[in-house]
C-alpha cells in the first residue's frame, strides 16, 4: 500500500468556504462549543468580525486531497482589540524600535478567553504530525504575508509541546474558575468556606428575594422567547460604562446565536416586577459551562454575583457539570470560591531583538504566576483539606 498523499496548506478567507461538517468533524470536547463552525461563522456573517472589525480571517486548513485533516481558526489582526492576552506593550516597544508590529497573524477564538484546543485535527490522523504542520504552516504562511509575529491564544496544555517545537515561547496567565468537587447540592459547597467568609456569601445570596428579584435560567426552547436585541443592550450596557470599551459584538450575532446555535446558549435572567433588569448570557459544552456577557439595566447590590457567580454554580452542580469558567479577570470571584487556573499562550516575534526581548519578559512573568499561586489558592476562604461529599 502506498503512503497517504501528504496534506496541503489553504489558507481560507472566511469559515464558510469550508463545510460545516468537514470543520465540525475536526472537534472533540476540548474543541467545543467555541471551535464550531456555527459559532465561527455567527461572528464572521454577523459582521463582529471582518476587514471593519480588524479581524481578517485567514483559517489555516490542511487538506489530503478533497478531505480536510486538520484546521485552526486563525486571523490577520490590525491591533489587539477583542483578545484577553495583553501585547499592547509590545508592539509599543516594537514601534519605538522601527519594526512594525501590525499586522499580525493570531490563532484563537475572537473575543474569547476560554481555553481550549486551537489545533483540530481529523480522527484516526496523526495528531502530532498534523499539529506540527499547522505550527509550520501558520510561521509560513506569516512569513510570506510579512507579518510581524504569530500568536495562539489560550491554547491547551496538550497543544504547547507541538508549539514549542516550532519555536513558540509559552506564556502563563491566571482565571478564577470553578470545579465541581462532587457536590450534592449548594450547600455543600458553601460548606467548604470558613464561617464568616460563609455568611457573607449567604447574605449576599439573600439579596435578590429582599429586593423583589427572581432569577432563572432559559435554555432550549424556551430561547425562542429571547429578544436579540434585548441581549444587544444587556451588552451594550456593560462595556459602555467603560472608556474603553468597544461595541465588538453587533446585535445580529445575538440573533444568530439564537438561531443557528440555540442548543449550546443559556440565558439568566433577573426580572423585578416583570421588568428585566439584568442578565448574563453563556454558553454550556459538553462538561463546563462559560459566562460570557453580563449586563443590567438597574444597580442593585450582591445582583453581579448572583447573577454571574452563584447562580450559574447552582445549575452547574443541578446539571453535574465538571466546571464554571466565568471568564477573564475579577478577583472578587477569588473570595467566592473561584480558584485560579492556568491559562496558556504562546509567542513568536520575528524581529530578533524583539523576540529575544519577549522571551526575556515571559520568562520572569512565568516565574510570578507561578509564585503566585499557592496565596491565591489560600485567599478562597475554604476550610483546610479536600471537599468529602456528605452522606444523606
């Protein structure tokens, strides 16, 4: 028999020139829900991404013949808008320095901080070989465009040995998320933390019902009764209250989430008196559920927690799921039993000197994440000593 033809790079301008169930085909759990190919193509058809966005796709696809082996969403990015790994620094000391740093090539997910894999490759394939070429394929494909660097956002820990064979520095940073230790119930987490660390958060958790709030989740069919629009404003609502914030998401995507990607969507919603004043719309894979945008119409205390933190936990130990990732930054999820989690990237500059300069960085951030994460841990307020799930 003899050999398979060896794979061909294509590098696609938009997901849909790919089918979808040639894409989706490349997935496993790890790949799930933010690597499909209807999440990807909600962002680009939607208009959050694109040439007005600073978000160019340019998806790298290996193919053996009309077969698609393996793939990475990828894209040409005009700054660094929407990607939750700071380089901002970076290309300032790049341009001080006369090399240009935009555009760059960046393989990640638009506007998501959420680790998973960046590398699909196709069943029964050689999965290191296959990660291998894309590694190439994507330095390549950088080089020949006169890109300035490569990056890979949030990438799994299986991934960075293919990475840092093709010559990738890794960076680490640090989530608050929460894992599921076996618990039966709510209470049996808020059993794990310290008494007063314990009250405070079953006062907090009072809240709503004094201020005459409910909260539920909607999830399935019962989306169909969501406005898209009414979700665009509960968006609109937090990233407006800050200088920097940027509309990225347009309200079409809303739609079309709700749409062509219902069955991965969940909303909380918190209502006064019939009116919505908050809400946090996530979204749920095969093991972990992701808080995604938040938003409220009115301020009430303790409402972000209970409509971001406690609440989603309380589904996720109904539901078994393994995990709650409620996204980047918020040390206030620290207290609230939100423990950190490595996250991970990975680095190419090809300016020497540059490059040399950021390796350096990453080298001393690694040293203080690391050294960071026993205090961390400590700052939970759980007991001391592993959870053990209660006899009923």
């Amino acid at each position: 028999m003899s050999d398979p033809l060896p794979p061909t790079l294509r590098v696609l301008r938009a997901i849909t020139e790919v089918p979808r169930g040639a894409w989706d085909a490349l997935l496993d759990d790890a790949a799930r829900p933010f690597s499909e190919w209807a999440f990807l193509a909600a962002l680009e058809e939607s208009g959050s991404v694109g040439a007005s966005a600073g978000w160019h796709p340019r998806h790298l696809t290996l193919w053996r013949g009309s077969r698609l082996v393996a793939a990475a969403p990828a894209y040409l990015k005009d700054d660094s808008h929407g990607e939750f790994v700071a380089d901002w620094s970076w290309a300032t000391a790049s341009e001080r320095l006369g090399v240009r740093y935009y555009p760059k090539l960046l393989l990640a997910v638009p506007f998501t901080p959420v680790t998973g894999r960046r590398l699909l490759v196709a069943p029964g394939e050689d999965r290191a070989e296959r990660e291998a070429e894309l590694a190439r394929g994507a330095l390549e494909y950088a080089r020949a465009e006169g890109l300035s660097s490569v990056h890979v956002h949030f990438t799994t820990e299986a991934e960075l040995p293919a990475l840092e064979a093709a010559g990738f520095a890794p960076r680490l940073g640090v989530q608050y998320q929460w894992s599921n230790a076996g618990y039966g119930s709510f209470e049996d987490f808020l059993a794990r933390f310290h008494t007063k660390r314990r009250n405070q958060l079953r006062r907090e958790l009072r809240a709503p019902a004094a201020q005459g709030i409910t909260l539920r989740t909607l999830r399935g069919e019962a989306l169909a009764e969501v406005d898209p629009g009414e979700l665009h404003r509960l968006y609109a609502s937090t990233v407006d209250k800050y200088p920097w914030g940027r509309r990225l998401l347009t309200p079409d995507f809303f739609a079309r989430m709700l749409s062509t990607f219902r069955a991965s969507c969940e909303l909380v919603e918190a209502r006064r008196e019939g009116r919505l004043v908050a809400g946090a719309f996530n979204l749920v894979g095969p093991r972990t559920l992701y808080g995604r945008y938040w938003g409220c119409f009115e301020e009430h205390p303790f409402l972000h927690f209970n409509v971001c933190l406690y609440h989603p936990v309380t589904e996720a130990i109904a539901r078994g799921l393994e995990r709650f990732e409620p996204g980047a930054g918020g040390e206030h999820k620290l207290i609230r039993g939100f423990e950190p989690s490595l996250t991970r990237s990975a680095h190419l500059l090809f300016h020497p000197g540059v490059d040399r300069a950021v390796r350096s960085f990453l080298e001393h951030e690694r040293a203080a994440v690391l050294a960071g994460l026993p205090q961390w841990r400590a700052e939970t307020g759980f007991k001391r000593g592993p959870f053990v799930a209660p006899t009923h």
